[in-house]
C-alpha cells in the first residue's frame, strides 16, 4: 500500500475513532448526571427511613410501657366489649400503618440502591471504553507522525472560502448556516464543540444549537437523530453524512457546498458537497 493510501486509511480510522469516542464521552456524562440523581434522593430517603423506624420502634416502646401491647391487656383495662373490640382495631390500624409506610420507604430506597448499582457499572464500563478509545487515538497519531501526517493547523487543499457566500435566511436552518460559515478558518480540535475550535459533528451540534435544535456530539447518532431525506430534498442547513460508518458529517449552505471542520491539523472549510464519499442526508427538526 502506498503511503498516500495509508494516511488517508489512517485519518479515516481516526476520525471514526474521534466519533466513537465522542458519543462514549456523551453516554458517560448522562450516566453521570443520572447517578448524581440517585444519590441525591438517596440521602433524604435514608432520613426518611430512619426516621419511621424511629416512630415505629418508639410506638412499640409505649404501647408496651402502657401495658397495651397485648389483647389480653386491653380487654382487662376496656370497659365494654365494644370498646376493647374498638382499641384493638385502633392499635391494628395504627402498627399496620406505620409498617406499611416503614415498608413502602425500604422499597423505595432498595430500588434506588438496585439503580446506583447499574449506573455505577455502566460509568465504570464508559470509562473503560474512553480510555480504550484514547489509547486507539494515540496509536493512529503516532502512526500518521511517522508516515508524515500529522501537523500544525493549516489551510487544507483548496480554499477555506472560495467566495460563495450563502443566503442567511430568517429561520431556524438559516441561522444554522450563518453561524457555520462565521466558524470558517477556525482549527479543527477533536472533541471540541466551539468556540474556538471545533471537530466535524462538534460544528454541527453548534450550528444547530444557535438555532434551539439539540443534536447528539457523533455524526452517526444525528443521522439518526434527523429526518431522513434524499440529496434531490437538500436545503440550506440540511445535514450530509460521509462515509460508510457514518464517521464525518458537514452542514450543506447550498449551491452543491458544505462547511466542515476537516481532521486535526486542518480549518473548518467550504466543500463541494461530494470532497467524500457520501452516506445520507438528514434535516434538523
């Protein structure tokens, strides 16, 4: 294989990784935010339980200290059969009630305990899984610095504008676009989502941000994300996917060009929409 072929293979392979890795990073922060959750209705709760077993045990206490704790000494201290057969239900009503509630707050804290678990697991499995991706990332870097292809930022092939400029329309996908092509010229960084630097769905999760549509941080999870439409339905702010795995994405500003943030070491630039191999078309809603 030439090294022409090795590097593009090699930056293709890292920017799937990038991706991968960015949607691990969005898992972990809302498993995160879920535990957090947990454990903050775990310490009011544990409150609660300690103190209706407190009332509870205090309750057992006193009927015993007054001699009620039985059915032998209510009908001794009852003055008709009535009222004993009335403060035997009472004291029934009474321990049940407060063993019911004792039992319903256990429940409670017993499912909270089963979720903390789960999300205790599954943040330890993310963990995993982004230094693993972190260390698959390292090892492409080094792989392109000695193939020659890592550097400094630059201006990739092509221009970073080569003079289109689109129409900023007053909508939602206008915005989209005016605030993609203001990102124009900035470095690529893998993992960002602006402001001064971005990775390729990092810009489009910003553009559409500006606009109130929330994307996921992965090219991949937007495509899903989006409604599905063909390249004859494209509009200004309509998303295209690149590649088999869905590893890239670029916002489309009309007149057959996209904005993307390339790969590290690049600029965010304006493309003929088909620089790449192209896997589909979505439009944010």
């Amino acid at each position: 294989m030439d090294r022409q072929r090795q590097l593009a293979n090699a930056w293709q392979e890292l920017e799937s990784v990038i991706e991968r890795y960015n949607a691990v990073r969005d898992d972990l922060r809302a498993t995160d935010t879920r535990l957090q959750q947990v454990n903050s209705q775990l310490g009011p709760l544990q409150t609660e339980v300690d103190a209706a077993q407190r009332e509870t045990d205090a309750q057992a206490a006193a009927l015993y200290r007054s001699g009620a704790i039985g059915s032998t000494a209510v009908l001794i201290t009852a003055q008709s059969p009535e009222a004993w057969m009335d403060q035997l239900a009472m004291l029934d009503q009474i321990s049940r009630r407060r063993a019911g509630a004792l039992k319903s707050l256990k429940s409670a804290q017993d499912r909270l305990n089963t979720q903390k678990a789960e999300l205790s697991t599954l943040q330890q499995q993310q963990r995993t899984q982004s230094a693993e991706l972190g260390q698959r990332k390292a090892t492409i870097e080094a792989q392109l610095r000695r193939l020659g292809g890592a550097r400094g930022a630059r201006a990739p092939s092509g221009a970073l504008h080569d003079g289109f400029v689109p129409l900023f329309t007053d909508d939602a996908a206008g915005r989209a676009v005016k605030f993609a092509f203001s990102q124009l010229g900035k470095v690529y960084q893998w993992g960002a989502d602006g402001p001064n630097s971005f990775d390729c769905s990092g810009l489009t999760m910003a553009a559409w941000k500006t606009a109130g549509v929330v994307l996921p941080h992965n090219a991949a999870r937007q495509k899903q994300t989006v409604k599905p439409i063909t390249r004859a339905e494209l509009q200004p702010g309509d998303l295209v996917f690149y590649y088999k795995d869905v590893s890239h994405v670029g916002i489309y500003i009309g007149s057959g060009r996209v904005i993307e943030a390339p790969r590290a070491g690049e600029r965010i630039s304006m493309r003929l929409i088909d620089y790449a191999p192209v896997a589909g078309f979505g439009r944010p809603v």
